[in-house]
C-alpha cells in the first residue's frame, strides 16, 4: 500500500520504465551444437557463405589504383590528349553539338573501360577466394515477403546492442581515424611539392597531383585491406554461430538423411576413415601384421591366456597399409605375407573383431612362423 501511495504522489510507476528485457535474449536460445556438414552446405547451395565485403571492397580499390600508377604514362597521356583536343576545337565548333558529345564519350570509356574491367576482375578474385570456389545461387536474391515488413525492434537490438553491431561500430571507427591518419601524413609529407606547382607547366602539375593521388589509393585500399582481415574471421564466426543448432535439430536431420543411400555411403565411409585412424593407435599393440604384400595390411594380436581368437586391431590398403606397416617396423613388430589371408581378411573381418573359425588354421601357420622369429631373436640376444 505504502509502495502504492508513493508512486500515485509522484507519478512514478515501474512499469513506466519497463524494458523487456527478452528483446537482448539470444536468438539463437538452445542453439549450442556446431552445424553439421549437410547443414554448412546446404547453406552454400542457397549463396550463404562466410563473406567479408571489406575485403570485396578493399580489392576492388586495390587493383585499379595499382593499374593508375603502373600505367600512369597512358593515363595522363590519354587525358592530355582530351584536354588538347578540346582546347584547340573550342573556337571551332558549337560545344552544344551532339558530336563533342560522341567525342568525350569515347575517350572516357577508353579511360574507363579498362579499370571498371579491373575492378570487375578484382570482385571476382576476391569473392571465388571467399567461396573456396566459384557460386552461383538465385536464392538471395528471391523475394523474400516475410521480411517486406521492417522488425524495427531486431534492428534496433541488433545495430545498438549486439556483438556484430559493437564490432562494425569500431571497425568503421577505426577505418575513418586510419584514413584521415594516412591521408594527413601524405599530403603533409608533399606538401612542398604541391607549393611548387606554382611554378612548373600544367601537364607536369596534373601528372603529379594525379600520382599522389593514385599513391593515396592505393595506400588506402592496401589499408583496408588488412583491416578487413580481422573482420573476415569475425563473419565467418558470425557464420557458424548463425548455423548453430540445437540437439533435437541434429537429430531430426540425422534421421532425415539416414533413408538417403548416397547419404549413408558418404557417413558410412567417413565413419569408417574416423575408424581407421583411430585404429592406427593400436597397432603397436600388435603381435604380427599380415601383408598383401603391397596393398593390405591386416595388424593383429594374440594372447592365449585372455582371448578367444585372433582380433583385429587395425586393417588398411594401399597408403593406410603403408602407414601400418611402417609403424610395425619402428616397432619391430614382423610382417608376415600371405596374400589369400591379407586379402580375405581385410574383406571380411571388422577392425576389433575376432577370426572367424575358418581362418584358424591360416592363423595357426602365420602365429608358428612369429614364434619361430621371436625364439631366434631371443636366442641371438643371448649370445
């Protein structure tokens, strides 16, 4: 009652200044699990990828202003050339008629033309080194009806009160303070040279504005450049964690995608390459390693006293063969060869099962010969 009494003399309610604070909750709520490779490219089949425009732009401005000051001579060349031209036709002809028109156009495209190509070139490096290759997708640009009606809310959240608001703010910051920083230090650094235009003609005036000019660009653009950097590693977390997903969304994809048989055949076999790798371990547990010679190789281990049968510890062809077989021999393990059982073995027995019967009495001779190798080792050890 008292608390009543005080915000009816005053005016004051709680629910005058009431902010809800739901509007700062995470979108992405529950969404604590990593995308999973059908997720990442699906995402790639619909345009969206890790992307920096920094870096689109930075490039975009690099390779033309690279072009001005390594081919600066054709470029002041080709405008003294326009300026002669009309400074010597300007009492000739009427500046209104359509063919000074026509002339000035096509000196500008022979000006224009080669750097809007650059430039053109440069957007396309910069975004086939962004995608790990080339994209095409019309999604992104599909209208998208849900989002005619602006969610002033989300922008505001977003552009005040996130991360990626906080992170563009300092970066644009730090842009505009490098840029004004550089630009100070090249105009100050030639600012004896432009006090001398004073006195030099006007085409080696133009020719040397037009060269600190392109020196600015450049530097400029190589800048932001590197600034962009940072900012790609931050789009491309930005990328993941919009990518997120929730325990029960893996779930549900898992058993969409289980009916799938190229699916399968794709987890199927990097599950068994998961298998394999991990089973590269065990090998130097191994009491022998049963050869093709060249393209299996099949580690197994034996112990009377507490298995059953033989098992197999790791099995690989060709360079996972040689990986295992290189592994026995820094750990002197012997190498067998028997090509039948490398052969059958490998086909049919699973890394950590054990032999199946009909292979006993193959083993039988393979694990004869290791004691035989181990009872000389250990008889010239003696001597």
């Amino acid at each position: 009652m008292q608390k009543l009494a005080i915000e009816a003399a005053s005016g004051y309610s709680e629910r005058n200044f009431f902010i809800d604070l739901q509007w700062f909750a995470a979108e992405d709520e529950g969404r604590t699990e990593d995308p999973t490779d059908y997720k990442i490219r699906k995402a790639r089949e619909e345009g969206r990828v890790a992307k920096s425009q920094d870096i689109n732009a930075a490039l975009v401005l690099l390779f033309p202003a690279g072009a001005l000051i390594f081919l600066s001579s054709f470029f002041l060349e080709e405008c003294m050339e326009i300026l002669r031209f009309f400074f010597l036709r300007s009492t000739q002809a009427d500046i209104r008629s359509g063919m000074w028109f026509g002339i000035f156009v096509q000196y500008f495209l022979k000006l224009a033309l080669p750097l809007a190509l650059i430039a053109m070139i440069a957007g396309v490096i910069a975004n086939v080194l962004q995608n790990n290759g080339f994209l095409f997708s019309t999604k992104p640009i599909q209208p998208q009806f849900n989002k005619i009606v602006p969610d002033f809310i989300r922008f505001f959240k977003r552009a005040l009160f996130s991360t990626e608001g906080l992170f563009n703010f300092a970066k644009s910051l730090t842009k505009v303070v490098v840029l004004v920083f550089v630009a100070f230090l090249m105009i100050r650094a030639n600012l004896p040279h432009f006090i001398e235009l004073l006195t030099v003609s006007f085409p080696q005036a133009i020719f040397f504005i037009a060269g600190v000019a392109a020196k600015l660009l450049a530097t400029a653009a190589l800048l932001l450049l590197i600034l962009a950097i940072p900012d790609y590693f931050f789009q491309r977390k930005q990328f993941i964690d919009s990518l997120k997903m929730t325990k029960q969304e893996i779930k549900e994809e898992y058993k969409e995608l289980e009916g799938d048989p190229q699916v399968k055949g794709r987890i199927r076999q990097q599950m068994q390459a998961i298998l394999s790798q991990n089973a590269i371990r065990n090998v130097p547990k191994a009491d022998v390693v049963i050869t093709n010679p060249t393209h299996f190789a099949i580690a197994m281990q034996w112990d009377s006293k507490t298995m059953a049968a033989p098992m197999v510890l790791a099995k690989g062809a060709d360079a996972m063969a040689q990986k295992i077989k290189a592994i026995a021999r820094e750990h002197n393990i012997p190498l067998i060869e028997n090509k039948p059982l490398a052969r059958a073995l490998y086909a049919k027995v699973q890394i950590g099962d054990i032999i199946p019967e009909e292979y006993y009495r193959a083993l039988s001779l393979v694990f004869a010969e290791v004691y035989t190798l181990n009872n000389k080792k250990q008889e010239f050890y003696r001597r």
